[in-house]
C-alpha cells in the first residue's frame, strides 16, 4: 500500500474517532425487536430530513434493505443518530456514508473471483510453452495442457489466466482422470437433473465456500486486515465470534461453477439464495439482465424461461460438515451483492473502470512467495483505494 492510499485511509478513520467503537455498538444494540425499528425509523427520517445534496442515500438503501439483519440495521442507525447530534451534522453523517463504503462495500467489490490451492507456482495458460519449460515446469505440462485445453474450448481466455495451479491440476489428473477434472473445473452447473416436487434442481459438487473478500493477508498488512473484519462484523452481527482472520487460512472459493458464472459470483452479479436443504436459487442482481444471463442455460428453456434456475450441492458420504458449502457465508454474500446493487454500486464502478486506462493491474489469483505476495496485495490495496474514491462521488444520473 502505497503512502498516499495509507493517509487517505487513516484521515478516514480518524474523521470518525468519535463515534461508538464497534465492540459498544453491538454490546449495546440487544434491545426489544420494537425498540430496535424504532431507532432505525428514526435514522431514516434523519437521512431523509437532509437536503438533495448531501442525503446519504447509500445508507437509505442499507436502512430499507429487507434481506440484511435488523441488528446490523440498528449499528449503522445508531452511528446515523451520534452523528446527527453534532455540529455540522449533515457532514457527520456523511462521513458516516463514506466510513460504511469505504470501510466494508468498496473492499467487497474486488473485480474477479479469486481460486487457488495452497500457494504454487500460477501459471497463464496462454503463455508460450517454451517459456514455461525454461521455469523448469516441465514435469507438470499435463497440468498445463489440460488447464489450456479448459480455456480454449469455452473461450474464456481472461477468466482462465492464471486460474488454476499447475500442482492441483495434475494432481487431480493422477488421482481421478481428466473426466473429473473436467466435470469440476469446465462444466456448468447443470450436471445432473434431479426431480422433485419443489423445483428441477441441477446437482453440482460441492466444497467449502470463502468469499473472497474474506481472504488472509500477509502480517505486514494486518491494520487493513483487521479493519476489514471490523466492519464486517459491524454491518452483519451473526459473524460476530463465529468466524475471525484465523479460521482462515487461504483466499479460496472452492465453488465448482463454470468460469463465467464463478467470475459473476466473485463480481457480486449473481448470488445464491437459500430454498433447502442443499438447494440454492441462483439470483442475478440485475433484475435487467436476468433473462441475457440465464438464457444459455439448459434449464433455463427447460423451464420455459419463467422460472428461475435452482442449484443443488452434492456430497460424499463421507464429508464433513465443515468440508460443505458453508450456508452462512453463501447468506452474507448474497445479501451483499443484493445491497451493492441496489444502491447503484456496481453500475458505477464498472463505467469508471472501463474509462480508466490507469488502474493497477491486478492478477486473478495470489501469486506464490512473499515478495510477489505483497506487491500482489498493493495492487489490491491500490485499486480498492481507486473504488473507494469512486463509491464517495455522487451518484450519475
């Protein structure tokens, strides 16, 4: 992180040192159900009691949200009424707004869904071959080929770069075939119909879900890392002492979906929404798009483009629970997507980052080692950074 993103993120912070701390937030937010919408009616009214220019209407949006948690609701209403009862309010409450984007949203809005085993060499696919024997991987070309055939034939050469690591590849290959391999890593997930009295549901294989976003960072990052976490557990009170930095070990997302559809959930486009037991409905944010982006799916003509496609997780019998796609972090992820949507988020950084030339590169999964590692983690920093900036102006109209 470079020391202009490092001031800017600290004058952030410090505008707001005043304010309950998160910890007295949520020790104090136990109230009544009827207490608790009360305060966050009241809340609303206080944005809404501002003038055109400077309503927070990002934090209307989280306040009307009907999918996020009351208890979170009551957080942010109660960081809204500490700042409303001071001088200059209106500009309290926006420094609110730009704590809430900055500190938790734009951090979420990482471009690309990030996939990787334990840290190994990645490599592009597309890179010329001999390039990648004179880094002495000769020994694992199966992996490779294999990985290039996967982005050839479903032509997505830029979610592919990089993805998968050449240890994992071939490891699978020796362990099961390329048929496995195949159906895991390139198939949509469609694999198996299955009938039943609620919805033609499509099996897929299951693994253990992490958003990226709730990925481990090297020490030296650990301020950032640490700020993360303390906004997530500001806005969703359920991961509170449920899930901390160090139940998590690699930034994965074990979700075996076709790479288009993988790169959507790690975008935030589509999310998946609990019906039962493993079945998920597969929501796409942009109610627009819904029907350009379901309608090169099987099941999606199947049943006659009325009806939303369902997904099921399959598993051994032999899993763990803990090895299963983990309902809670589908849940938070969902509701995420569904807010950043609705407050025009998305819209807004995709324009701005198709007009900027100048963003940092940054690659598609954690490259190995640490120096790699850390210049990696600066160019995320920086472009979170540059989304930050972008999330704080006014909305285009």
């Amino acid at each position: 992180m470079d020391e202009n993103s490092q001031d800017t993120v600290t004058s952030q912070m410090s505008d707001l040192t005043d304010l309950p701390s998160t910890q007295e937030i949520i020790e104090n937010a136990s109230f009544e159900e009827d207490e608790q919408l009360e305060r966050v009616a009241r809340a609303v009214e206080v944005l809404e009691s501002m003038d055109s220019h400077t309503r927070g209407r990002n934090l209307l949006v989280y306040l009307n949200h009907p999918m996020l948690e009351l208890t979170g609701k009551v957080i942010v209403a109660q960081m809204i009424q500490s700042a409303a009862e001071q001088v200059d309010w209106q500009d309290r409450v926006n420094q609110v707004e730009r704590f809430f984007w900055n500190t938790v949203l734009s951090r979420l809005a990482e471009r690309g869904c990030l996939t990787s085993s334990n840290a190994t060499p990645q490599v592009d696919p597309f890179s010329d071959l001999d390039d990648i024997h004179s880094m002495g991987y000769e020994a694992q070309n199966q992996g490779y080929n294999f990985a290039g055939r996967l982005a050839v034939r479903d032509g997505l050469k830029d979610q592919f770069r990089g993805r998968f690591s050449l240890n994992w590849l071939t490891n699978a290959l020796e362990r099961h075939g390329e048929e496995y391999v195949l159906e895991l890593t390139g198939q949509a997930i469609t694999l198996a119909a299955v009938e039943n009295d609620d919805a033609n549901a499509y099996e897929t294989e299951g693994a253990h879900v992490i958003p990226h976003f709730l990925g481990d960072l090297k020490p030296s990052f650990e301020r950032e890392r640490l700020q993360l976490w303390q906004s997530l557990y500001m806005m969703f009170p359920s991961l509170w002492q449920r899930f901390t930095p160090e139940d998590i070990e690699h930034i994965s997302n074990g979700m075996t979906l076709l790479a288009f559809d993988h790169k959507a959930f790690g975008k935030m486009q589509i999310g998946l929404k609990h019906l039962y037991g493993e079945t998920f409905e597969v929501i796409h944010h942009k109610k627009a798009g819904t029907k350009i982006y379901f309608e090169g799916w099987p099941q999606w003509e199947e049943l006659g483009g009325k009806r939303i496609p369902v997904v099921t997780f399959k598993y051994p019998s032999t899993t763990r629970d803990e090895d299963m796609v983990s309902h809670r972090l589908l849940k938070i992820h969902y509701i995420i997507g569904s807010l950043f949507h609705a407050s025009g988020g998305t819209e807004r950084l995709e324009d701005e980052l198709e007009n900027d030339e100048d963003a940092p590169p940054l690659p598609s999964t954690a490259p190995a080692g640490r120096v790699e590692q850390e210049r990696w983690t600066s160019a995320l920093y920086k472009r979170l950074n540059r989304i930050s900036m972008m999330l704080t102006l006014p909305r285009r109209r």
